[in-house]
C-alpha cells in the first residue's frame, strides 16, 4: 500500500489520515447526494420513510471523511460531530442567531480542513497519505 486512501475507505472508515483533495471532493459528493435526495423526495411522509436509511448512512460517510481529513491536520476525530451538528443545524440555510454561530464554525471546517495543508511527516494517526512508503 503506498499511503494513498481509497474511496471506499474513505466514506466507510475513520481510521488513518486523507489528504485535502480526496476529502474535499467526498464532501461534496456527501453533500450534492443530500440535496439531490431532498429535492427528489419532497413530500414529508416518504422523506420521513426513507430518510432513517438515507441520513444515517450519510452522516457517517461524512463521519469518516470529516474524521481523516481531521487525523490528517493532527487534530481528534471527534471534531467531525461538531462540524456534523452545524450541517444539520445550518442546513438548508441559516435563520437565527445559533445557526450563525454554527456557520462560523463551518467556516473554521472550511478553512482548516479545505485549505490548510495536512501534517508534513506521520503523526499519531498514520503517515502522510501525500508521501508514498519506501518500498521493504
């Protein structure tokens, strides 16, 4: 393994560190899928229905990414329910005045995890996933 992480690791574990590219992009992709299945599914009832299987499932995919992406700039991965909670809060758009507060703190996600690089050299969560392993 050369340190680079897959998609199917990335959505489904929060184990070891993702560089900023991958993350990014998994976020997105997390995020398009969620509006796209509240504008598909707009009546409440079915929403109600199929939203127990369909928002679990996102919110830990984007556990796991917001977790990697963590590990990879040498902070916890429980910052992710923090970023998590102001998602669900803000979503779709912020109203009063907690909604701000949660808006800035994904600003803070936006800039920490979307443009600040990710820890040069391995840290205590796995090696740089830019930096390929020497070969054994």
């Amino acid at each position: 393994m050369n340190g680079q992480t897959g998609f199917g690791e990335l959505f489904l574990s929060a184990n070891g560190r993702a560089s900023r590219l991958p993350s990014t992009l998994a976020a997105a992709a997390l995020l398009t899928l969620a509006a796209l299945y509240e504008a598909a599914v707009e009546d409440p009832i079915p929403r109600l229905l199929t939203g127990v299987v369909v928002y679990p499932v996102l919110i830990y995919c984007g556990a796991c990414v917001l977790s990697k992406r963590l590990h990879d700039r040498g902070r916890s991965g429980w910052w992710a329910a923090l970023i998590l909670v102001s998602i669900i809060a803000c979503w779709p758009h912020p109203i009063g005045f907690f909604d701000f507060l949660f808006f800035l703190v994904l600003v803070w996600a936006g800039v920490e995890l979307a443009v600040m690089p990710g820890e040069p050299g391995a840290n205590r969560y796995g090696p740089n996933p830019l930096r390929p392993l020497a070969p054994a």
